[in-house]
C-alpha cells in the first residue's frame, strides 16, 4: 500500500479498540517469568554450551602475541574463537569498529576473543586464562583537545545556512553567546546484549536481544559472508534497547563463531561492565549557541554549532539539528563537526540529536529570555512558527507547541513562579520551577506485515517488529482487532522473527506509528480477500464484533475461513508527503526541584509532560513510555556520565555500582497531559509516536528549575552539587 494522500475516515477510526488504554497482552509472560529473553532460551537448542569474552586490554595499538594454552588446558573448555581461527570476517554497515579485533586494536574491551566451555562458571575461569600482549599505540580520549579537527560530515550532514546569520547577529540589539558540554552517557538498558546461536548445516539461527531484525541479518550476513536467506534472526522479547540495540554486537558474532568452531549451539551475554566499553553509548558533545533577538523579543539570528567525536568510520551526534525547526528566525547557522576519537563507538541512544541538543538550546532560550526580561514561555510563544524556517515553502503537518507551554503552564501553576531566582524558600530548601521546549522528528520507515484470519475465527499477526519494552504487542493487536471487528482477545500476536514480513523495526520514534501503518495495510489486504469469499463485493463491507455486515447482509467472520484460514501480506510505504510537510511531534517539559540550600542536593519534587504527537494508539503504554523518558531526562541532568580515563581511554564506570542512574526515590510524581490530535499526513493510523519525545528538553527543564531555585546557572552536564555550591545564596 503506497501512502501518498493524507488519510481520510477509514476503519481505525472507529476507536472501539484503538486509544484505549489497554493492558499489555504479554504483560502475563513477563510478569510471571515465562517470556524468554536472550540468554533464556534453553529450549530452543539442545546441548548449548556458554562463552565469555576477552575484552582489549587496551584502547589502540594492535595484538602483539596470545598464548591460549593455559586456558585451552582448563575444565570444560571446548574452543577458543580469535582472529586467528575465525576466518575471513567483514564488517556490516552499522558497525564502525570490527567486532573481533586482531591484530588491530581499535578501542577499549573490543572483543580479543571468545572462551566456550560446557559451563557458564568454566567459560568465566577460562577467560581469565587468555595472555594477550600489546603494542600501545598514542589515542585521543578527550572531546575539547581535538575539537578543532573537528570536520564537516558533508555527504551525511551539509551545514545548514540560512539567511546571513553572521550581519544578523552583528546587527541584533540583543545578544546572546554561551557554550555547553554533554557527556558521555551509556544505555544501561536492563538486559545485557545476548545471543544464542546454532548452525544447522551452513544456516545460521540467532536468538538475540536486537532492535531491528532487518538490519542486523544483513550485517550477520555480511561480517560472516554468508547470504542472507541463510541467516534467521529471533528476538521476541527484548529488555530494553534504547538504541543499544539497534544493531548487532560482538555477543552475535562471538556465539556465531564459538557455535561453528566447538560444533554446538553457543550462547554468550556481556558482562555488565563489557557492555560500556564493548559497545555504543551517547557520545559528548560541546555546544554553542548564538541568539540575536529585537529588544521586544524576537529571534533574527540563531546559530547552533555541535562537536562530537568517534572513531574513524564513526557518525556525528547531530546535536544541533533541533535548531533548524524548533524556533522561528529569518537568519540560521546549524553545523555539525565530527573530531576523530579513539573511544569506543559512539552511536544513538534515545532520540539522537534532539536529546543532547535541547539539553543545551532550552538552557540558552531560558537564558535569552532574562536577558530581554521575557517569561520563558512568552518568549518560546513569541518566536513560534507553523512553517519549516528553512524551507518556508512548507509548512507542520501539525504544530501545537503553544498549546502545549499554555497547558501546561495551567496545570502546572506556572503563575505561581516567581522570576527572581532564589526567593523562594521552604526551610533549608530553596524551590524552583522550570520549562523546556520539546521537538522530535516523525520518521516514516516502510514496514510490512502478513495477517492471517484463522478457521475458529481469531486473527494472527506476523512482522518481524519487535518489542522493547514499549508495548508493540499491544498495540498491533489493538490495530488487527479495530481492523477485522474483532475483540483483542481474538488476536494472537508474533514478532520478532525474520522469517516475518519486514516491518520499521523499533528505533527513531518511527516504530508505533509504521509498525500498526503495515499492519493496517496487510488488514485491508485481507478485508478485501474475506468480502470476496463471502459475496459481499459490491460497497463497503462493516467488520464489528465478529461480524461482517453489507446492507442488510450479515455474516460471522469466522464463515470466511471454514474451508481454511485465509492469509494475507502486505506492507505501507510512504510517498512525497513528508517532502511536503514537515512532520514532528511537540511537547512542554514543567519540573520543580527543591535545593539544600547548604549542601547543593537536588530533590525534582514535581514533573509534568504535554505532548503533541497524533493519535495516542494506546494511552497507558504511551504514558508508560513517557514517564520513563521524563526518567532518563532526570538522569541526563543530574547524574550521568562515563567517567573517561583520559591517559588510557575507557569509561571507567562501567557497571551499574559506578554509572548512576536515577531509582525510585529520585522520581516523584509524574504527570502526563496528550493532546488530543489526529495527524491525516503522517499514515492511515494519524498517529507518530512518543517514546522519544518524552525525554526532549526534560534535562534543560531540570536544569531551568535549578536555575530558578538558586541562581546557579550550570552549562555543563550533569548537574552535581560541586557545580551548584559555589552560587548558592548565603543561608539565613
């Protein structure tokens, strides 16, 4: 199904599954420990063995010598994998670092080698039994010592430039210059990356913990040389991603190669502290900001320049992109630079780009709003657009960022914020109010999927999309149900499997909106196929609870199948719409903290997100996914970094002792408000999505409040007391 005119009435508007707030259908399984995760997969093979990888001991330089004789010697070892005896391995598209090193070393804990044992405990003693020697080579560690060979990525990312910005900004009777940093941050999703795998014959089959299952056959098949039939790739529960995921890892290739070499399935999961060295993580950034404005506030210059590092074959963090769309202004700077580091790879995590970027361009518009003596909402108000600043000639498909700050400055109590920071007070703590802006593009990714009405009348759904955490399950089923009239309980739900039709995969907020996209495709497919067998051909035929109805005609769906199920495939691509509007979905981030006045301690005692962002498909799981984004927001701003070991280039905290993030007592009470908005442009569901979304400005939002509570304005992340003490006011 091509989409290439916005949608008009069409079944899922009947709402009678769609948008409400259901249960997770695989909640059960999970909740009860009978959904199998990665390494938990101890039925799927017989005979399984288990391997641990070596990590370089090194950042860079290359493998000098290895003497694997102590550990071949120990208990239970079967094989050992190395460059050595793995063959000729390649490197998929979404790699940037070759998964087994040897003899080069590109950075820290790069896998060195697998040790497979008949017992996880034997793997683990055998490991430590691996001698590797080194030749160290010089490595840049250190984001500012080499941001000026920062280069442009003009293929990827050309430098946006619009208007004359350096005239405007000389010209502004306002202006405003500040520079940030963002650090490190690792995904620190639950489930550690894992993969069982086993051959059969030259066929190679994966269970692993993997976003998109698309995209990771494709580079199995291409580090292992293998063509692509040949490799099926199972992942029907994942712990959470948060682009972590997105791509294959060493642990799929590792248990690959360690199946081949010891003749039996192989699962291998990374430990804990592997994990932020081996694999990707958010990379720093350095941020500036430049604002022109007229003494009544409005924006005529704006420039937002961003300086990432990675390794050689690595991307930029496209930390400036939000200020090409965000705010109105007729003369734009938006670069990008990508300086060359020799820590390891730095990839997306949780809305790239718009996360680290807002974390500094929402502390900028707070700071120029003082500066014009402007509340930060009246500011943000006054410089909205409806139309791309760049490209005026088009406009949002829906943009409702007013609406967005206006309620939730209502709700909020934002009229009971007081200016002047650090006046207000409940005993030795002072109390703050913030806000942030929040923009995240609407990606359109082509995704299919194959429905199948069965003969005792249920529906079963097959795409290989998978399930994070986010509820993907759910909603799907909700989609099949409103489509084919019938209850949710009648849908019977896989995904994750490559054997399934290809759908969007679970990244870059696109999942929920083109995912239910494909899976409505495929139910017109198969409406089309049920009204012919039963003679209903002439009008449109009505599908509700179980029936189906033309004119006076009414027939049980399940008729349709009792000579056998009926099956259909198909999938929802997307056409020159997106060229035609600029899709995205909005919010408004309101947090209120309190701050020990004497010690600098961080309370968020208050926190609340409205959201623009199409058709909510089901407001409980939505929720879920944005309270937990509000969570990693709080994180960003208070306490995460990877620590980096400047002399020998590694995160040092690279476990859960060490990398903070935020538990239970760090949270209060979150409130989530979603406009009620239905999006014709973005595809026959009207939805978008918001799992990324949630987490857009929450940390300048933090950030904003401290400021309000204590005067401390801190422009480099994350936000600990040492940065805050000097500038608190005396105590009285």
């Amino acid at each position: 199904m091509k989409f290439d005119t916005p949608a008009a009435t069409n079944p899922i508007d009947q709402l009678k599954v769609i948008g409400k707030p259901a249960d997770r259908i695989e909640g059960p399984l999970k909740t009860s420990g009978q959904a199998p995760y990665a390494y938990e997969q101890h039925e799927a093979a017989k005979n399984q063995a288990y391997g641990v990888m070596v990590g370089a001991a090194i950042a860079k330089g290359r493998i000098t010598r290895m003497d694997l004789d102590e550990a071949h010697a120990a208990a239970g070892v079967l094989a050992i994998v190395t460059a050595a005896n793995a063959g000729k391995l390649g490197k998929g598209k979404y790699n940037a670092a070759h998964l087994l090193a040897g003899p080069e070393v590109q950075h820290y804990h790069q896998a060195v080698a697998l040790v497979v044992a008949e017992t996880f405990e034997q793997a683990r003693a055998a490991a430590q039994l691996v001698h590797v020697e080194y030749a160290t080579d010089k490595g840049q560690f250190e984001l500012a010592a080499v941001r000026d060979q920062g280069k442009e990525p003009k293929e990827e990312l050309p430098d946006v430039k619009h208007g004359d910005f350096a005239t405007a900004f000389a010209a502004a009777p306002v202006q405003f210059d500040q520079t940030y940093s963002t650090p490190d941050q690792s995904h620190a999703m639950m489930e550690p990356h894992a993969t069982l795998a086993a051959w059969q014959g030259d066929e190679l089959t994966l269970w692993t913990s993997n976003q998109m299952i698309a995209w990771s056959v494709g580079d199995i098949a291409a580090t292992l040389g293998l063509p692509k039939e040949k490799v099926r790739l199972i992942s029907p529960y994942i712990g959470g991603g948060f682009g972590g995921k997105l791509f294959i890892r060493a642990d799929s290739i590792l248990a690959a190669l360690g199946a081949r070499l010891a003749n039996r399935p192989v699962k291998v999961a990374l430990a804990r502290p592997q994990i932020a060295n081996n694999t990707t993580h958010r990379p720093a950034t350095i941020q500036r900001i430049r604002m022109g404005a007229t003494a009544d506030g409005k924006l005529t210059a704006i420039a937002h320049e961003g300086w990432s590092g990675n390794l050689a074959e690595g991307k930029v963090e496209v930390a400036a992109q939000p200020s090409q769309l965000l705010y109105a202004g007729e003369n734009r700077l938006v670069t990008m630079r990508l300086a060359p580091l020799d820590l390891p790879e730095g990839n997306a995590m949780r809305a790239p780009g718009e996360t680290p970027g807002l974390m500094v361009l929402e502390i900028a518009m707070d700071e120029m709003a003082e500066k014009l003596k402007l509340d930060p909402i009246q500011f943000r108000i006054l410089n909205d657009t409806q139309v791309d600043p760049v490209k005026t000639e088009r406009p949002f498909s829906q943009r409702r960022l007013i609406e967005c700050l206006q309620t939730g400055a209502e709700h909020f109590g934002w009229d009971k914020r007081n200016a002047t920071p650090g006046t207000r007070r409940e005993g030795r703590w002072l109390i703050g109010m913030g806000v942030a802006a929040a923009i995240r593009n609407n990606l359109l990714v082509k995704s299919g999927a194959r429905v199948r009405l069965e003969r005792d009348g249920k529906i079963t759904v097959e795409t290989d999309m998978t399930d994070i955490g986010t509820g993907s399950y759910t909603i799907i089923a909700q989609t099949a149900a409103e489509m084919m009239g019938v209850g949710l309980e009648d849908v019977v739900v896989h995904l994750g499997d490559s054997s399934f039709p290809v759908s969007s995969g679970s990244g870059g907020q696109f999942g929920a909106n083109c995912s239910t996209a494909g899976v409505y495709a495929a139910c017109m497919k198969l409406r089309e196929a049920v009204t012919t067998k039963l003679g209903m051909t002439e009008g449109d035929a009505v599908f509700a609870d179980g029936q189906v109805q033309l004119g006076n005609k009414q027939v049980p769906l399940r008729n349709a199948a009792q000579n056998g199920a009926i099956e259909a495939e198909d999938s929802i691509e997307f056409a020159d719409l997106a060229k035609q509007y600029q899709q995205s979905t909005f919010g408004a981030h309101f947090v209120e903290v309190a701050v020990d006045a004497a010690t600098g301690e961080v309370r968020v005692r208050r926190m609340l997100a409205v959201c623009a962002a199409g058709r909510i498909l089901n407001p409980k799981s939505a929720r879920s996914q944005v309270i937990g984004a509000m969570t990693m927001g709080v994180g960003a701003a208070l306490m995460e970094e990877l620590a980096v070991d400047k002399r020998l280039g590694f995160f040092v905290n690279h476990d859960l002792a060490g990398y903070e993030v935020p538990v239970h007592a760090d949270i209060p009470h979150q409130e989530v408000i979603f406009l009620d908005e239905n999006d014709p442009i973005s595809s026959p569901m009207k939805a978008k999505g918001v799992g990324e979304l949630g987490i857009c400005g929450v940390s300048a939002a933090v950030a904003n409040a401290i400021y309000n509570a204590t005067g401390a304005r801190v422009r480099e992340y994350p936000i600990t007391l040492d940065k805050i003490l000097d500038s608190l006011p005396t105590m009285i």
